[in-house]
C-alpha cells in the first residue's frame, strides 16, 4: 500500500421558519440535489444488538451495542483493525452520522464502490485522529494492490517505497491525500460528520470544519459503505443517515 499526496418533500420554508438553522444544516446541498434526494438508510442503533444487514470483519466480537451506540474497539496488536459495513447501491450520496472516541485511535469511515479497473475497491476515505481529519482517494488496481501486500509480506511487513515509474503507472495502487485540516478529533466529545459525495466532488464537514475536495476515481457507483477503528482505539457510531442524490 503506497499513500501519496496528491428532500423533496419536506416543507423547506416552514422548517426555514421554525429552526432558523435552514441555510447551515444545508450548506452541502444545492437545490438540484435537494430535489433528487432519496432515503437509503437511518440506524440508531436502538436494538440490543447490530442489525443483521451489517456484516463484521477482521478480529471478531469487535463492535457492538452500549448505551445506545455503536461500539468498535481494536485490540492491541491488530495491525488492520476491525470493520462493519453494510451494502448501498447507487452513485452519489449524502452521508451523516455522529463520533466519539472514547479512547484515542483511528478512525476510519470507507465508501467502496466500481473500481476502474475490475472488481470492486475502496473509492473514498475519510479519516479521524487525535489532532486531524482528512479526505483520501484509492487509485490504482486491486490487483496491483494484493501484489504489493505480498511484497511486504516478504519484507517482514514493512512497506516498500514506490519508485517513480511505479507512481507514474495508473494501475499502480496508492491512497492519494486529498485534503488534511486539524482537528480536535479524540476528545471524548460527540462530533458531527456529514459527507457528500457528487460525482468526482467531495464536501465534507465535521462539526463547523469543512472541506472541499476534487478526486478521480470517484464517479463510480457505489456499494458499501464501512465503518474501521484502528490503533487501540475506541469508537462510538450514532445516528447514520444516508441519502442517495440524484446524478
């Protein structure tokens, strides 16, 4: 792995009136995405237990239920970290949900989708640590990506630097930066994530951060949308919403 640095129907006048918040809990959606929007997905977490519709993976018995949330923990050792996600289908969407760390770690919220090549790959990142969120892009071909995790393999796990033609290859995998802005991430507080996602365009916010990003791999449908916590950290997840936009 190489990193690189690269509602149409609700009453919007009455709810203007009423909350006075019109024009900030909106400023991701343009009046045409407004007008295509559908409802795809509003969990809580509510239950005793996950919903089956979200599947686990890596370390087992990893995330669960407490206080009304959605827990996901990494154990110590555990290089990748573990993951929940569940499918979507569509092209461009509209994504919210609430974080806390309740102890320092990784964060990571993943939309996979179409690669370009074959198959299916992470498209876009979004990515949460003590001091910092940013927005990243995976480019290249899965293929290229499972050949070079072999590699390192070999090499006791270390990665081993790109070279420049390797970069300058298209089907070379790589996860692209595509915008960084610090934050008080792992405060132990609750924070607002919402992220857009149009086409190539990314527009994301978190609590009154925002960012704007341009990627070139993203115009792509969409499959599933993931959830990971990493280095010993402790998550909590609420309130996901999704929405699909039209194109």
């Amino acid at each position: 792995m190489q990193f690189t640095s690269a509602a149409a129907n609700m009453n919007w006048p009455r709810l203007a009136k009423t909350t006075g918040l019109f024009l900030t809990v909106l400023f991701l959606l343009t009046p045409d995405a407004l007008a295509g929007e559908r409802f795809f997905l509003d969990e809580s977490f509510s239950g005793e237990a996950i919903p089956k519709q979200w599947r686990p993976g890596g370390r087992k018995n990893s995330f669960s239920i407490v206080d009304g949330a959605l827990r996901g923990v990494a154990a110590a050792g555990d290089g990748h970290g573990p993951s929940l996600g569940i499918p979507i289908e569509g092209h461009d969407f509209r994504l919210e949900f609430d974080l806390k760390f309740a102890k320092p770690g990784y964060f990571l919220c993943l939309i996979d989708g179409d690669s370009q090549f074959a198959g299916q790959a992470h498209l876009l990142r979004f990515a949460a640590t003590k001091t910092q969120i940013q927005l990243m892009q995976d480019r290249g071909d899965p293929v290229s990506k499972k050949k070079q995790k072999t590699e390192r393999d070999r090499n006791g796990g270390k990665r081993i630097p790109a070279t420049p033609a390797q970069l300058a290859d298209p089907a070379f995998y790589r996860i692209e930066r595509l915008v960084k802005h610090a934050a008080t991430a792992a405060d132990g507080k609750w924070h607002h994530v919402v992220i857009e996602l149009s086409g190539n365009h990314v527009r994301t916010r978190f609590d009154d951060t925002k960012m704007f990003a341009t990627g070139t791999i993203l115009d792509e449908k969409k499959s599933r949308l993931v959830f990971l916590v990493g280095q010993t950290g402790d998550i909590r997840i609420d309130n996901i919403k999704l929405r699909a936009l039209a194109k």
